[in-house]
C-alpha cells in the first residue's frame, strides 16, 4: 500500500536581521496514496518550501507533516520519499549507472544493487547509456538520470521541485509523458511543484494553487486521460488557477470536488 501525506497547520517562518518572513503559513492538507498532485504559484508563494518541509529536508515551525499508510501514521523513513532537484546535480567523474545506484552503495548485497540500477535504468530507457558520463547528456537526459537516482531506492513518495525549468519546450513536453507513464505504471504518489501553469494542468490530477504560503484554490483535473495543454478543455482550468493566483476576479473555490480528486485542505 503506498503512503500519504497529511499536514496539519504546518507553518515555517525565517528569522531575519530585520525581522520575519513567513514562507508557509498554516496549511492543512491531505495527499492520498498514490495521488499526483502539482503545486502552482509565483516565486516566492512557499512552494518550494513546502516540498523541503515534506522530505524532511527542513522541519515546520509549527504544525506536523505525517506519512500515512493504510491509514495509519509511519514514520518518514519507513514511508520512504525520495526528491528530484530542478539541477541534475549529477556527479560528473560517475558514470549514467554509477549516478543512479549512488544512493545504494554501502550495501552488501552487490547482486540486487546491480538488478536494481539496470531495472531503473530499463524503466526510464537509459540502458543504452548506462555507461556515459554526465557532460554526454542531454539536459533531458540527466534529468532522467537524477530521476533514476531517487527512484532506485524504491521510495514510495516522489516529490520534485521543477525539475523541467532548465529545459527547452520540446523535451519538457517529453519528460511530461514520461512522468505520467511513470506514476501509472508505479502507482507512487508524487507531489510536483511548478510556477508554469499548464504544466500543473498536464501532469496533475489534483492542482494546488499557493499564494503568499497559503492554500488559494485546489482544482481537480477531471480527465482520466492524458489531456495536452494545448486542449481547449485546459481553458476554464487555466483561468480558474490564474484567478487564485492573481486575484484579478472574486472567487470562491468550489470544494465538492476536493474528496473525490483526492486532496483535501482546510484554509
């Protein structure tokens, strides 16, 4: 059974010189297992930081971040989550395969390491490559690889911090299809931040919209298959999120659906 995630008024301020800046303030939401959830917003909304806050990479001032598993809270290391960066950040004197079983080296058991690295490697097409180095890549390519490197471990929440903001129309339009393959095949729940609005569209079924650290709009994504942004049913979607983020018109956001999509939130 795949994990979930459940905040519950999480907070987290930055003690500055001349002051404060209050970065997330208060959420409460709830990921389902195996959902896949985009999160949308300007610069500087607390995206990001709400990705760091769920990996563990920094703690909440106030609030919990809890992992659920049938229901019942696990510990994150027992949830397994694993992060992509929007930076490959490979190391380039390793090799494709070398770079993808990194997080697995110290193990004793060199068999399953290397059934592992050629399973991830064969998932995100990558074999042909496995002995290449980093400055041989595409920027597609690598970021691949820094997939590869999270997913070899076998975590069961994938969280990913714009990881196409560095690359051109073209492959990030690629890596979307592949991302989407990915989680039906896997059956992960992944949470994926983004400021670009259709690609929020395109890869989640749930859109969270964040404004200032808090939660403006969750919008369901209401097509079982894979929809392009280009699509024109995109349109009142697209709208709706840019309304929440700018507030150009009143708007009350419509919370039957947040159950069903799997998200829930409280403001």
């Amino acid at each position: 059974m795949t994990v979930g995630i459940r905040l519950r008024g999480v907070g987290r301020t930055y003690a500055l010189p001349n002051g404060s800046i209050r970065a997330v303030d208060g959420l409460s939401l709830t990921v389902d297992p195996g959902a896949f959830v985009t999160v949308v917003g300007r610069s500087g909304c607390g995206k990001t930081t709400l990705l760091r806050l769920v990996s563990g990479l920094e703690e909440p001032t106030e609030g919990a971040v809890e992992f659920l598993r049938d229901g019942r809270r696990v510990e994150r290391g027992d949830a397994g989550v694993g992060i992509v960066f929007q930076e490959p950040r490979l190391m380039p004197w390793l090799t494709v395969a070398q770079n993808v079983r990194f997080a697995l080296e110290g193990r004793s058991d060199r068999e399953q390491i290397e059934r592992k690295t050629s399973e991830t490697l064969r998932m995100l097409g990558l074999e042909r490559f496995r002995d290449a180095y980093p400055q041989h890549l595409s920027g597609g390519m690598a970021q691949r690889v820094a997939l590869g490197r999270t997913l070899v471990f076998d975590p069961e929440i994938v969280l990913m911090d714009e990881p196409f903001g560095a690359l051109d129309y073209f492959t990030r339009r690629k890596l979307r299809r592949d991302i989407r393959a990915l989680h039906a095949q896997t059956g992960k729940t992944f949470v994926l931040v983004t400021h670009d609005v259709d690609e929020a569209l395109t890869l989640g079924r749930t859109v969270i919209v964040l404004e200032a650290g808090r939660i403006a709009d969750i919008v369901p994504v209401p097509f079982e298959t894979a929809v392009e942004s280009d699509d024109p049913v995109f349109i009142p979607l697209r709208r709706r999120i840019l309304r929440a983020i700018t507030g150009e018109d009143s708007f009350a956001p419509d919370i039957s659906h947040y159950q069903e999509a799997g998200v829930n939130a409280s403001h």
